[in-house]
C-alpha cells in the first residue's frame, strides 16, 4: 500500500484538465496456471501536450495497460477516458504505435501514412496531400513511392508513426516503437519524436522498457512494480525543453537514470527470480 | 584502367545457363523421340515422327472448327476458376476468420480435396447435363478446394499487428477485409489460383474425354478413337503451351514477384 501512497504524490506537470484519465485499471487473464493479474489498480492522467513515459520490467503488464488505452482489450475493470468520453473499443481520439513491424508491405510509403485517411473516406487528391504534409514532417520526403522492404527498420518506424500522426490522434499511444532498433538509431529516433512532438504540441504517452529512453523523452515518467503491474512511483524529469540527444551526457539525466535504476532494479530482479523459477519447475 | 574495367567486366550473358540447361532438356526429350520413331521398335502410329506430328499440328491450327471446340473448353474452365475461385475464397476467409467453422468443416475439405473429383461426374451429368454445364461443375468442384484451404491458410498467417492497426483505425468489416485481408493473403491466394487452375483444366478435360460432343478433350479421344495419334499428340501439345501460358499469366497478374521482393 506504501506503493500507492508514493504515487498519490505525483508531481503534476501542468495544472490543466488532463487530456487522458486512466482509473483505477484491474485486469486479469485466466492461464492454465490460474489467474494471472496484469494490471493492479493503475490510475494516472495525462495533462494537453504532455509526454508521459509508463516504464517497467519485462512482464509488469505494459503491453496490457497499452492494448486496455488503444481499446483493444475488453473485459477490464475501470475506466480510461479521453477528453472526458470514456473509451469503449478503439477511439478516433487515440493514435497506437505499435512495437512489431506494421508497415503495410504491399502499400508504398505514402499509401501507408495515407490508410487512416482512406479509412476515414477522404478523397484520394487530399489525403495524399496530407501524407505528404506527415511524410515531411517525420524526414522521410523523397521516399514516398518507395515499398516498406526497401527502406531501413528505422525509416519503416517512421512511417508507422507519419501513418499514426495523419490521423490527427490528441493522444499518440506507443509501445516501445523502437524496440527493435539499435542504440545510435534510438536516440537519434528520439531527437526526431522530441521535435514533432514540439511541433504538433502532441500529448505522447511512452510505454517502454528502455530508462534511457524515457528520461531522454518524457515530462513525467511512471514506474510499474513486477506482476502485478502496479504504479510504483511517478518521477518528474526536470530536463529543460526543446531537448536533443546530446542531454544524456548532462549530469541531471544521469541523476534522473539513476533514480529510475533504483525502482526499476528491485522490480527487474524479481521478475528476473520470477522467470528462473518458472524455467528450473519446468525443467524438473 | 577504366578501360580494361570495360574489358573484363563480363556483358550480362545473353543466356542463363539454367535456361540452357532447360533447352537441352527439350533437344534431348526431341531427339529420343525421334530415335525411337525411327528404329522401328514401336509401332509407328504409336510413336509418329516429329515432323509427322509437326504437319499434324499444322493442319490442326489451320481448322476454323478446332477453334470452336478450343472456346467452348477455354469457356468452361474461365466460368469453373470464376465459379470456384470466387465461392473458395469466400469459404476460406470464413474458415481463416473462425475457429469454430475451421474445425467444424477443415477436416471435411482435408479429405474431400485429394478424391479424384471425376467419381462425381454421373452425379454432374444427372444434375447439369451432358453439355457444357457438367464440365463447369467438374471445373468447380476440382478448383473450389485448393482455392478454400488456400485462403483459409494464408488468412491464418496474416501478420496480426496489421489486423491490430485496422482495428486502431477503426476500419469496418468491408474495409478490414478489402484492405488488410486480401491483399495480406495475396501471395497465398495467387498460389491457391495457380494449384486451382491446374486442376480444373484437368477436371474439365477429363469430363470432356468421358461424355461430350464439344471441347479439346473431345477432339483429344475422338482422336484417339479413329487412331488419328499424330492429331492427338497434336492436341496434347497445345493443351500443355496454353496451360502453361495461362498458369504464367495468372502469376504475373498476381504480383507474386512484387511479394517476393517484399
């Protein structure tokens, strides 16, 4: 319960009405093992251009808490709203990223961003002037009539996230987009999210493993414990804004690396512990 | 240096050896023929020469009524791909799509998909006819279930975070299905089009060789009957270019090498 407590007094970014409420989230799985809970009573609001990392081990529910947010998961206990309207399936208001390779193989570069827009019914003249206007802004102009398989896992994220910002999200939702890529492309990745994001004014809600990461990218980052995934702290990062790459040197990001190691670390090793049990009883 | 770079450097050559390869496999099938045509170990009519055959073939693409009988047979296998390829598909999206129809039905169409289809053709006859109707319904039967299982297969393999990314965007059923399905399953459903097309040439001929009075496989037996076998083996040959033209086709239209490179 001290856990809770810690996390009531979360600093606030900004006093205006959040954007985003999650309340009070329970969800479980049924496994042939028993019940399995995912996520344990997480609640947290995000404020109108804030970017909020939610980072944790391996295992803590991370992916659930996304899949609850996009609504793509039912069957939860609690509520997570936008703008005041409670979400019930996906909401034109919540733009995902998702981890996994999502580019649309057989669709050129532009034809991807331009998806949610055809979905949408717009017409063929206009959206494809609006995942140009996308296109641009995520560096990737000259490679519009290129396939997917022709570009670099990096440029392909990008076009994920061009094909997510086309359809005007408030709220872009992302789970680990760069975790498939190497460390140097990461960052640099990172700098490109950080510029939009101060361009568009963009709320960003992180879901991520990587502390590097977070601190480089959000306002605000949320701890979750090791299964069950409860909210553990809420860390503010007191990282001047615009931001580049080049603050991982500083000594307040190490400061701010450092205080998340320390929540994270118990966490991981559990968990950790949690895996190597699971692998010796299966063994035996 | 530059210019014995240009020396070296080999122009692509102007023939693959695989297709060398390919070519001499054909001289040789030729020239053994040939051989055995002209020792006298088999009868001759069984085994004409090629230049027999060659004028048999002549005289055959010079037939207006040979043309007739190529369209009533082009006709009934374009009717049975369209016929089967279009209720296959739809039978494996809806397999792919559901767990409970894909064990319900899939180990029915496992084994109904390698019986030979011509045992159904009394049943063909009784229902459509001695006409063109029973050779489509032999055409469709043979096609519907490489078609199904196909789809049904290539429906399953469908990268689920594409499905998760409609979803997001809140594509509808149609949209889901035009836009992320189809085109996700294109190379297995290509495939599914290419097997079909095989087997419903060879469903409708053989049906036409059994009972009709139009169609190649008619002029292929009635060939065969009278003892014409330079005109029949003319009729074989065009029977296999064409299937292979169209089998090509069908693979081009598809895209499959666009997928390839994907």
């Amino acid at each position: 319960m001290a856990v809770t407590r810690l996390a009531d007094q979360v600093p606030r970014a900004q006093s205006a009405a959040p954007i985003l409420v999650v309340d009070d989230i329970v969800k479980s799985f049924e496994t042939p093992d028993g019940t399995v809970t995912a996520v344990d009573h997480i609640s947290f609001d995000v404020a109108p251009g804030e970017f909020l990392a939610v980072i944790g081990p391996s295992g803590c529910g991370k992916s659930t808490l996304f899949n609850i947010i996009g609504g793509l998961i039912e069957g939860y206990r609690g509520r997570v709203a936008v703008a005041g309207e409670t979400v019930r399936g996906p909401h034109a208001s919540i733009g995902m990223v998702f981890q996994e390779e999502s580019t649309f193989p057989w669709r050129t570069v532009v034809e991807n961003v331009a998806f949610p827009l055809e979905i949408a019914g717009m017409a063929k003249a206009q959206r494809i002037e609006r995942a140009r206007h996308f296109i641009d802004l995520v560096g990737l102009t000259g490679f519009e009539r290129r396939y997917p398989a022709e570009l670099s896992g990096g440029m392909r994220q990008r076009v994920a996230i061009a094909r997510t910002l086309a359809s005007e999200p408030k709220i872009l939702l992302m789970d680990e987009p760069f975790g498939a890529l190497d460390e140097q492309t990461r960052l640099l990745l990172g700098d490109k999210v950080l510029a939009i994001q101060h361009q568009l004014k963009q709320t960003c809600l992180l879901i991520t493993h990587n502390i590097t990461e977070a601190v480089q990218l959000a306002d605000r980052v949320l701890v979750m414990t090791y299964r069950p995934g409860k909210v553990k702290r809420m860390v503010a990062i007191e990282l001047p804004r615009p931001r580049s790459s080049e603050i991982v040197s500083s000594d307040a990001f190490g400061r701010s690396v450092a205080q998340i190691w320390g929540d994270l670390r118990e966490e991981a090793s559990r968990g950790m512990r949690d895996d190597e049990r699971h692998i010796a009883e299966h063994l035996s | 240096m530059a210019e014995t770079g240009r020396l070296i450097a080999p122009a692509a050559p102007p023939i693959a050896p695989v297709t060398l390869v390919r070519v001499a496999i054909i001289v040789f099938v030729l020239l053994f023929w040939e051989a055995i045509a002209r020792s006298g170990l088999l009868f001759r009519d069984v085994v004409p020469p090629l230049t027999v055959i060659g004028q048999a073939l002549i005289a055959l693409l010079a037939e207006t009524d040979y043309y007739r009988h190529l369209g009533v047979t082009a006709g009934e296998i374009a009717i049975a791909l369209g016929v089967g390829g279009v209720t296959g598909l739809a039978v494996g999206v809806l397999l792919g799509g559901s767990r409970l129809l894909a064990r319900a039905f899939e180990p029915y169409l496992y084994y109904l998909g390698p019986t030979p289809k011509i045992i159904f053709f009394p049943i063909m006859i009784m229902w459509f006819g001695v006409g063109p109707g029973s050779k489509i319904a032999m055409g469709v039967i043979s096609c519907f279930f490489p078609l199904a299982l196909s789809a049904a297969a290539g429906m399953r393999q469908i990268d689920q975070v594409l499905i998760k990314v409609g979803r997001s965007f809140r594509a509808g059923t149609w949209a889901m299905v035009t836009k992320i399905y189809l085109p996700a399953m294109r190379a297995p459903v290509v495939n599914g089009v290419r097997l079909g097309l095989g087997v419903a040439i060879i469903g409708t001929l053989l049906a036409e060789t059994k009972l009709s009075n139009r169609g190649v496989g008619f002029l292929i037996i009635n060939a065969y009957s009278t003892f014409n076998m330079p005109r029949m083996y003319a009729l074989l040959i065009v029977v296999f270019v064409l299937s292979i033209g169209a089998n090509a086709l069908i693979g081009r239209l598809g895209g499959v090498d666009q997928i390839k490179r994907a």
